[in-house]
C-alpha cells in the first residue's frame, strides 16, 4: 500500500509540473506571413505529393525555394510556429485563414478547370464542323453537277453561287 501511495505521489508531482512558455522570439513572424507561408508550403507539398519525382529530376527544394521567397530562415519559422502553437487562439486563427484561403483557391482552381474543359469541348466541335464542311466540298468536287433544287434537298449541303459566264 505504501508502494502505491509513493507511486501516486511521484505521478501526482510530475504531472503538476509547469510547462514552459516558450519566449516571443525577436523574430516572430506576423500572423499574416505565418498564413502566407502556411498556404504555400500546404500547396507545394499538394505539388510534391504529384510530381515528386519531377522536382526531384530538377533538383527543387520547395522549403527551401519558400524560406527564399519570404526571406527566412527554418529557425525563424520554427519558433515562430511554436510560439504560435503555444497561444491556441491565434494559432487557431492562422489555421482558419489558411483554411478560408485554400477554400477560395481551390473553387478558383475548379472554375478555372471547367472553363478549361469547356474551351476543349468548343474547339473540338470547330474541328468536327471543319472536318464535315471540308467532306461536303470534296463530295461537290468529286460528283457530276445536279440541279440547284436537288442539291438544296440533301442534308449539311451549303449553297455556293456559282458564276456563269
């Protein structure tokens, strides 16, 4: 019984201890650099997640090409997202506008995508017209010449005006 007391005491002491809070780094990165980079390293991970082997070909570090282009460095962001981890609400406010952000992206990603697809649809009917139009000539070319009214009849026939000297 005394093994369990002591036991229980040891448990009830270490789990009452402290967390350090860790210090505001001199540093920090601002909630809205913190979102900025956040959505671009959740989209170029998305990319690496497709084309690993391509970046992988060409030699493309994404963390390092995103700590480039918002001139910091892995430190500075690793303490930032901790100080930030550590103050739930402001992370929590980071995370819904990375959240909000991507949203927004991915339903411009979609529109871009359908009227992507539309276009194709549209000029693969231009082709189909150009291919019949093109077969309906070379028909009128290769056969013997009928009556206006009978070649007005036929189905997909363009009338052409012919001049007669």
């Amino acid at each position: 019984m005394k093994k369990l007391l002591y036991l229980f005491s040891i448990l009830l002491i270490v789990s009452c201890s402290t967390v350090d809070k860790p210090k505001k780094p001199d540093n920090l990165l601002s909630k809205d650099k913190m979102v900025d980079i956040i959505i671009e390293m959740s989209m170029l991970n998305s990319a690496k997640g497709v084309n690993k082997k391509l970046l992988e070909q060409k030699g493309i570090d994404l963390q390092k090409y995103i700590y480039n282009k918002h001139q910091i460095d892995s430190v500075q962001f690793a303490k930032s997202n901790e100080y930030y981890a550590f103050h739930m609400d402001d992370y929590q406010d980071i995370y819904a506008k990375v959240k909000d952000s991507l949203e927004v992206l991915k339903e411009k990603f979609i529109a871009i995508q359908g009227e992507e697809v539309r276009k194709r649809a549209n000029e693969d009917s231009l082709n189909r017209i150009k291919v019949r139009t093109q077969e309906n000539t070379i028909q009128l070319i290769k056969r013997p010449l009928k009556a206006q009214k009978d070649l007005d009849a036929e189905p997909g026939y363009m009338k052409v005006s012919r001049k007669t000297d």
